[in-house]
C-alpha cells in the first residue's frame, strides 16, 4: 500500500522513523512519501520536504511567516493529489496537519493522526475538527484516552509512547570513548543543555542556562545541540562561556548525564526516561507568552508533570526563569532529598507509559483499518 506521512518537528521525525520501519515490516509492498527529517529518509521514507523548512515556534513568528505556510499547504495538497495515497498518517504538528486533513476528508483519503495534538493543553475545540477530518486516532499518553472516549465520546486508541522504542532500539554508549571524542572531563560528572531545536527557543534560553557555568566549576556543562540548527548558529554562544558542545547525540549525552536543564517539550520526557534529574525551562517572546497563557488551561508544562499529575521536575516558566531560581533549582537535584525523589518517580512514570513496541502497534492498526475501510 501507499502511505503519506506528515511530520514537522525532529520528534515528529524519530517517531516517524520508527513508525516507518515498522511499516516496511508488516507490509513488505509499502509505498512511503514523508515531510519530516533525516531519519525517515534513512528509513525508507521518500522525503517530500524537510522539517527544517517548516519550524516556526510561537504565535508571533508563526504570523510573520503566514506566506511560506500556506504556500506548503497549497504543495502538500497537490503532492498528496499526484501521489493518490492509500493512507494519510499525520504526526502530532496540528496546525498544518489539522487543515491538511480537512481537504484530504474531502477528497475520500484516509486519514490517520498518530501522535495527537494537544487540544487537552489549549484550544479545546479543535476536537470537532478532528471528530469530522480525522478516521482513526493513536495516542502515545495514558490519560489522552480518557481525555478523547470520555470527555469527547471519540474512541481512539492508546498504543503506549514511541520514546520507548527509540530508547530501547539504542546500542549502549561506551562512555570513555565518547568523552574522549568529543573532548569532554573524563573525570567531572556532566550537566547537560537541551536548549530546544529551534533558533526562537536557544536564543531565549541558552545564555541564561551558560551563565551557571563558573558556579558549578566541578561540573561539565555540554550543550545538546540539535541536528536541525547549524553548528554556525551556537558560535556565539560558545565564545566565551566554559561549555562542551556536540551535536546530533542528546540521546548518548543523556545516557552519562547527572544532571540537566531542559527546554520544555518532549526533550523532558527523553530526559526523564534517561532517568536524568532535570529542571524545566521555558520563555517565549513576550506576545507569544501572553497568548499562550491566556488559552493554555494546563496545570504544568512539562510531560514529566502531566502524566504524573503532579509536580515531579521544577518549572521555570517566564519571569521565574532566573539565574537565582535556576542554580537554586540544579543545586538541589545534584544531591540530595529531591534528586531522589525525582528518580523514584521516573520508574513510577515509565510503569504508566507502557512496554515499548508502539510504533509496531500503531503501524498494525493503520494497516488493519486502511484494509477494512
């Protein structure tokens, strides 16, 4: 069969890969054209058009970039049109995908969403959009089911989270080496930046996190940078601070880390799962900020806290994010009563997201309803 994929973050790309894999597995005749990244290319997938492309973080910066969107909107159409897919796979990036769906509804393709967007967080009503675009829906977090069949009366179906597999698929780090490879203390204990894989994002958040670098001189800090920015981009912020960087290994960096600080999105859940102890980090441009804090109901940022339903990883969102409240933050995760109770929590979290094998499941399931429908 034909399938079309649709991601446009670097998450959205790792668990497209995997979701293509599995695909390929079950169905040795697939067909696979993809927006996304890197890693679905290597997979398999027939890259369509990059995520680098398609990035654009905040309401304010998605406004100043509303010509280039709708002129991909226009070409993902069209691509989709030429292609005559059997399925539709969408994965999480709702804005796009949300009206990509709509069209392909009207035009009789199949339509599969595979890592929900977070109408739970903001903008309830998209749920009528999806209740009419959208045939089969798979989530990847325990309490979104709950969320869809009874708050919404729309069945999906909870195929357990994809970071499972891609933490599970990894051959484990010889960690000498990697030190000595990318030039990092054999002896200091690390503390890892996840900044965030978009530019709005490190430009917000990165200089702060650098400015704890002479206050934890028995540490090393290593930034994460992310495969969708040029290494050219962190030069600035890498003049004059005393930090490692590599590049394309937050996965490898995680594994050995002490600690970390971390941009909210899915790098808390990675972190987490690397049984990492981790403060939250969050600041938008000003606008973006208010918006958002005026149609976000959530109680918590982070996916570490909302799964748990309770605070497990310190937030620091917007004016609480402070060089005074972040080293008082790290300091207490370095050692200590709640460095433990961080960590006894992670196992608790990894028992509520289920085994691992959701890319299989999922890809299971489209098959089974693109062939009965």
């Amino acid at each position: 069969m034909k399938y079309y994929i649709i991601a446009g973050e670097a998450s959205g790309d790792l668990h497209g890969s995997n979701l293509i894999k599995a695909l390929k597995d079950q169905d040795k005749n697939a067909d696979i054209r993809c927006w996304g990244g890197d890693l679905m290319q290597q997979t398999g997938g027939s890259l369509v058009k990059h995520y680098k492309e398609l990035a654009f973080m905040g309401f304010l910066e998605v406004i100043l970039n509303l010509n280039a969107i709708f002129k991909n909107i226009k070409f993902c159409k069209q691509d989709i049109a030429t292609f005559q897919p059997d399925a539709i796979i969408f994965i999480d990036y709702s804005g796009f995908n949300l009206r990509i769906a709509k069209w392909a509804k009207e035009h009789n393709f199949r339509t599969n969403y595979y890592i929900s967007p977070q109408i739970w967080a903001s903008r309830e009503g998209r749920i009528e959009k999806i209740k009419a675009t959208i045939d089969n829906m798979y989530v990847i977090l325990p309490f979104e089911k709950e969320f869809y069949e009874t708050k919404h009366n729309f069945p999906v179906n909870f195929v357990g989270h994809p970071l499972l597999d891609a933490l599970s698929n990894r051959p484990e780090l010889n960690e000498v080496t990697f030190r000595s490879t990318n030039n990092i203390d054999s002896n200091k204990p690390i503390i890892a930046l996840l900044p965030g894989s978009r530019k709005q994002e490190v430009q917000k958040m990165l200089s702060l996190m650098l400015s704890l670098t002479n206050d934890f001189s028995e540490y090393e800090f290593v930034i994460a940078g992310a495969p969708s920015l040029d290494k050219e981009f962190y030069s600035t912020f890498l003049k004059d601070a005393n930090v490692k960087f590599i590049q394309n290994k937050t996965y490898d960096l995680l594994s050995i880390s002490t600690a970390a600080l971390v941009t909210s999105g899915t790098a808390t859940l990675e972190t987490a799962l690397y049984k990492v102890p981790q403060v939250v980090c969050y600041k938008a441009n000003w606008i973006s900020y208010q918006i958002a804090k005026r149609i976000i109901t959530l109680e918590y940022i982070s996916l570490v806290n909302l799964i748990m339903k309770k605070e497990v990883v310190k937030e620091l969102i917007q004016d609480d994010f402070t060089k005074q409240n972040l080293k008082k933050e790290l300091t207490s995760i370095l050692d200590g009563e709640a460095r433990a109770n961080q960590l006894n929590a992670y196992d608790e979290l990894i028992t509520k997201l289920g085994g691992s094998g959701a890319s299989a499941i999922a890809a299971s399931l489209i098959i089974e309803n693109t062939k009965t429908n």
